[in-house]
C-alpha cells in the first residue's frame, strides 16, 4: 500500500428532511448566495420552493443560475463566475446532481481566479482558493458532494476534462434519499453504472497489499447491483436509494484510491464520446467498461479479474481463474444492459466511425499510460471499435 493523506471535511447531513437545515448551514458562509441548478426538475418536485423559503427563512438573499447541463459547459461557468462579481456572492450553492455541483465548483473557483475558468480546467495547479460552496443532491451518481473534483467541457474545442483542487470540496452536503425518488429511471441506470465505474477504475490497480481498499470497492459493487434494480423497479425505495446515494459519495472521495493509486482507464475514453456527441456520462461507461475489461485480460491481469468474479459475483472459486475472470466481464455486460437496461453499443447512441481515431487520440493523451494496463492511441481505438 502506497502513502497517502486523506482528508474528506465536507459535513454530511444524511437523511430525510435535512433540507430543513439548509438555510441555517448556507447562512454559516455568508448572506449572498448564488443558487447553481439544472432544468426544471427541482421546480417541478417542489424542491425549489423548499430551497428558497429556507433561504429567505435565514436572510440569504438569492441570485441564480439556471439551466446547467447534464454535462456542463464552460459557458455555463463563465456565466456563474459573472454573476458571483456583478452581486457579490459569497457562497455557492449546488442543487441537482453531479453536473450542477461540477459547474458550480469552478465557478466558486473562478470567482477567485482573475483569469478565464478555463484555465482552472485545463491548468488545474491554479485553483488556490474558491467561495464555499454547500450542495443538496438530487442524484447518486458522480459523488461530487464528497470530493474535489469537477469535470467540465467545452464544446469549441471538443474537450471534456477533468480538474481538482483542494479548494474545490463542498463545506457541507445535504443527501436525503427520498430527494432521488423522482430521478427517471434511466437516469438512475446510469448514476448506477457511473458508481461502478469509479469503483472499478480504483478497484483496478496494480498497487499491491491494499486488501482494505479493494474489500471497500467490493462491497460497493455489490450494493449497485442489489440496488440498482431496486431502484428501478420501486422508485420510492428508501433503502434502495439510501444506499446508493452513500455508495456514490464513497466511490469517489477518496476512500477506495488513498494507497492505491492508479491513472483511470475508461473515464478518459468515455470524455471523449460526451465531449462529441453530448451523451449521457453513464451510458458511454457501461458501454466502454466491458469491452475494456476484455481487452486488457491477460495472464498477467485474470488473478484480479477472478478475484472480481469471486468477490462481487459469487463465481465458483474452484474452477480455472481464467474462465472465472470471462464469466465476470458478461456478467458485468448483462447486468448494464439487462438489469438496468443500459444500451449496449455505441451505434444505439448514434456514434460510428467517423470519430474514433481523433478520439483515441485525444483519450490516450490524458494518462493512459499509467493506468492498470497502460493503453495507447490505437489500443483505444480497437476498444471504441470493439464497441461500435
């Protein structure tokens, strides 16, 4: 196990009714407070009036952010950026999933950045310092509630991209489950495969003796696949929901990667699919994930494959790794595209060939290098087209 820090200080205010805390928790960080959402969603369940009233309750006063999209674009932050100058906001706050907190971490980065956000993104050693930012979260998907990460594209230049900063982790974050009830089901199958994506991409690391952190992933896995279609098939399934709303903050904040570490694999192929053709984040993933994981099964990679057949599948211990290890990938395809109805190739979402190899290229430059199998531009190629 590698050396780490670790170091989560968002406060967690878990369960029904928290939202009833928020205006008191906002107004901890000032009395001007840009309000960062999505579509309609939020009005249409009544959240939005709920935010509001606790905020006028408290003497925050409220300038907004609207139409954030599913995957958030430059031009939205410049514009929150913008508005945090022009009313002197000084504290953020994020109400949707993780596409409105994303947008909303660079742009309580950017209002303390004299230069464009973009460079926050693209330069992330230049995020030193950003306004509170405070989330309530209405989808288990990216766990951007509980890390420093954002992820931010820009369709000029057909670049989706990754940033972190210290600066950027929420002061505080209010999950109530039932707030989830109203996510689409499609929705819901895809924060469900996002979950298990940053599970495996840390799942799946060469860093040998960190036993604990793989037990961890584990165990998230298999909340996703036992309530995964829970969720689908009774929406208001508190525990089902419950569960995935804290799988999704523990996938990603830390506790599976600190002494692992490991470049990610299928993350950088699947910026590219949204950066040029505007897919939802979680549909690519649960295409990608396992035609990468039959690509890069080798001798040297089917004793962690079959430990994952093993462990998070119940596969038959006894029989040879290999045929345990293919038994898990189809059963990790099968249970995208059957359990939780997840299309299977890239066609269904209206991408072909004509892409791909700018793409490859593109995806290969951001660390492939270093992950689990390192990959390059034409190994990426051969999964895209394997995908098709």
């Amino acid at each position: 196990m590698n050396d780490f820090v670790f170091s989560v200080p968002t406060t967690i205010y878990f369960g029904k009714g928290q939202v009833e805390k928020l205006g008191g928790i906002v107004q901890q960080y000032g009395s001007r407070a840009l309000l960062v959402y999505g579509g309609g969603s939020i009005k249409r369940s009544g959240l939005y009036d709920k935010v509001l009233g606790q905020l006028k309750k408290n003497f925050v006063s409220v300038t907004e952010l609207a139409g954030v999209e599913p995957n958030p674009k430059i031009a939205s932050v410049r514009e929150g950026v913008r508005l945090c100058r022009e009313n002197k906001v000084d504290v953020v706050l994020a109400v949707g999933g993780g596409s409105s907190i994303d947008c909303a971490k660079v742009v309580a980065a950017g209002a303390c950045y004299d230069g464009d956000p973009w460079d926050l993104v693209t330069e992330p050693a230049r995020i030193q310092k950003a306004l509170p930012l405070v989330t309530v979260l209405t989808m288990a998907a990216t766990g951007s509630e509980m890390n420093h990460n954002a992820v931010i594209t820009n369709p000029e230049t057909h670049e989706k991209l990754g940033t972190a900063g210290q600066a950027l982790k929420p002061r505080a974050s209010i999950l109530d489950p039932e707030l989830t009830f109203t996510v689409p089901k499609r929705q819901t199958a895809a924060g469900t495969a996002d979950i298990m994506s940053h599970t495996f991409e840390n799942y799946f690391t060469g860093v040998k003796g960190a036993f604990l952190q793989a037990r961890f992933a584990e165990g998230i896995l298999r909340t996703c696949i036992q309530y995964g279609p829970a969720a689908l098939k009774r929406p208001d399934d508190y525990e089902a929901r419950a569960n995935l709303m804290w799988a999704s903050s523990h996938a990603i904040n830390g506790l599976l990667s600190c002494g692992a570490e490991v470049a990610w694999s299928v993350h950088p192929m699947e910026h590219e699919l949204s950066a040029f053709y505007d897919i939802t984040h979680g549909v690519g993933l649960a295409i990608l994930t396992p035609n990468w994981m039959k690509y890069v099964l080798s001798d040297s990679t089917v004793g962690k494959f079959a430990e994952y057949g093993v462990n998070v599948w119940g596969i038959d211990a006894n029989q040879a790794p290999l045929l345990t290890a293919q038994q898990a990938i189809e059963k990790t395809r099968a249970f995208f595209t059957v359990s939780l109805g997840l299309p299977s190739t890239l066609r269904e979402v209206g991408i072909g060939e004509e892409n791909l190899k700018v793409m490859a290229e593109h995806a290969a430059s951001h660390g492939l290098e270093h992950a689990f199998v390192p990959l390059r531009a034409d190994d990426v190629l051969k999964i895209y087209r394997a995908s098709l």
